[in-house]
C-alpha cells in the first residue's frame, strides 16, 4: 500500500511526517529502536525539504510518500527547491566540522536506513529512504 | 512536548535541567538564549542535566555544540549530565561523545569543574 502526503513548507508539516513515519514504520513490525530511527530520518530529510529546499516558502510543497512492502518500508521525500548535490554535502565527521553546528542530517538519514538514494527533479530533490524489514518485522504486521 | 528548562546553583555550578524534544522550532532556539544568558550573568561553569530530554535532532545536536563552543569561547566549561541512551548513541555516530565532558553523577560533575574558573 502507498500513501503520498502533499504538504506545506512548514515545521508543523516537519511534525506531521514525522507522526506519520512513527505510525506507519510501527505498523510495518520494526522494533522500537527501528521505529525511532526511520521516523527521525524520515524528520531530518523533511527539514531538508522544508528549510534548505522550499524555503519555507508558501508556493512550495512537500510531497512525503509511505510504502510497505513484503521486503521493505519505502519512504520518499520531495520538494520544489533548488536541488541538492549531495556530493557537495560536508563530511560532518572531519576535524574541520566537528564543531560545526549545522550538516549532520544527511549523515544522520545514511546511517539510520539500509538505503538512501538521491534525484533530482525540476525543480526540487527527492530523497528515498529504505529500511528492509527482517522477518520478524514482517511478522509482527497488523499486530501493532 | 516541547522543551522545559529550570536551573539550579550548587557549589558555584549552573544545573540546567532540560526536558522534552530539543529539536528544529522547540528546544533548540530555549537551549541557545538560555545559554546565551547564563553566560551573560557571569555563570561560566554549566552543566546540562539530559536526562529528561526524550528527543534530539540534528538541529538539536546543533544546538549542544553551539552552546559548548560559546561556552568555551567565554572562558567557561560545559559538561553534559544523565544521556539517555537514545542521545548517547547520537553523539556516538556524531563523534561528539570525545568532545563533550559527559558525566552520569551530579555529584561528581559539580566536583569536576574547576575551582574558581
């Protein structure tokens, strides 16, 4: 089943995707170590999208779309903005940005999900989060 | 729940009990001023008590290195108190877990900042 969400260039919307990512990854059977990781990925790409993509900007939307499949929860992300190169992203670990306040968010989503994967739109970027799901997970389906 | 702060003066150590989310638009923009005026009232030895802090973000991760680097740029020390697992693992990945003095005793935190700095 896939769910798309269109939303406003907002924290509230930030919050909203956030819930949604907690609901649905619960659902999914991941642990709740799983669900507090996919859900705060999930929080981290749509502040991407949100404050460096559209800008807060009214004209822009969010698009954040959900799936659940036999394998895996399927998570993506898009907005209207300008577009990432993610290359360019700095690494948040070398000495030089250690102390840096700000570009820990993309390093974060990469280690939390099993697959990110990038593309550009026009305009905008959208982000793919994929977490396999284990067998457990997928045993636990509906029961939650 | 956004976040909640108190503080408290034991031995010449500001105790910052936090609470709840520090993240993007809640707690991150509390923890900044609340530091900004700590600082600016003279308190220079601080110690942030997270054990009560349900969440962090990135933003929120911003935030506790911001507020160790201009600590510390103001001639005072910062330590962290009382990680809840879930920012403990976050500082871990971040690499931040070497930078900041972490401490899970109040009482030995307060005894480790230096007398008279």
């Amino acid at each position: 089943m896939r769910v798309s969400y269109r939303l406003d260039s907002t924290l509230e919307s930030v919050n909203q995707a956030e819930e949604v990512a907690m609901k649905t990854a619960a659902k999914a059977g991941f642990p709740e170590d799983e669900v507090h990781r996919i859900a705060m990925s999930v929080r981290e790409a749509a502040v991407n999208a949100v404050l460096h993509g559209n800008a807060y900007d009214p004209g822009k939307k969010m698009t954040v779309g959900f799936e659940t499949t036999a394998n895996s929860l399927i998570i993506t992300i898009a907005d209207e903005g300008r577009g990432l190169d993610e290359t360019e992203v700095p690494d948040p670990l070398s000495e030089e940005n250690l102390l840096k306040q700000s570009g820990r968010g993309i390093f974060l989503i990469k280690a939390f999900m099993d697959e990110v994967k990038f593309r550009k739109l026009s305009p905008g970027t959208e982000i793919t989060l994929i977490k396999h799901r284990g067998e457990e997970a997928a045993h636990k389906e509906g029961t939650q | 729940m956004t976040m909640k702060s108190s503080t408290r003066q034991i031995d010449g150590v500001t105790i910052v009990d936090l609470s709840g989310r520090i993240t993007l638009g809640e707690g991150s923009v509390v923890l900044r001023d609340l530091v900004r005026e700590l600082l600016a009232k003279g308190n220079k030895k601080i110690l942030l008590n997270l054990g009560d802090v349900t969440y962090i973000d990135s933003s929120g991760i911003g935030e506790l290195v911001s507020a160790f680097t201009t600590v510390r740029n103001g001639g005072g020390e910062l330590k962290l108190l009382n990680l809840t697992k879930k920012v403990h693992d976050l500082l871990q990945i971040t690499k931040l877990y070497t930078v900041f003095d972490i401490k899970d005793d109040e009482t030995q935190a307060i005894q480790s900042f230096a007398r008279g700095a």
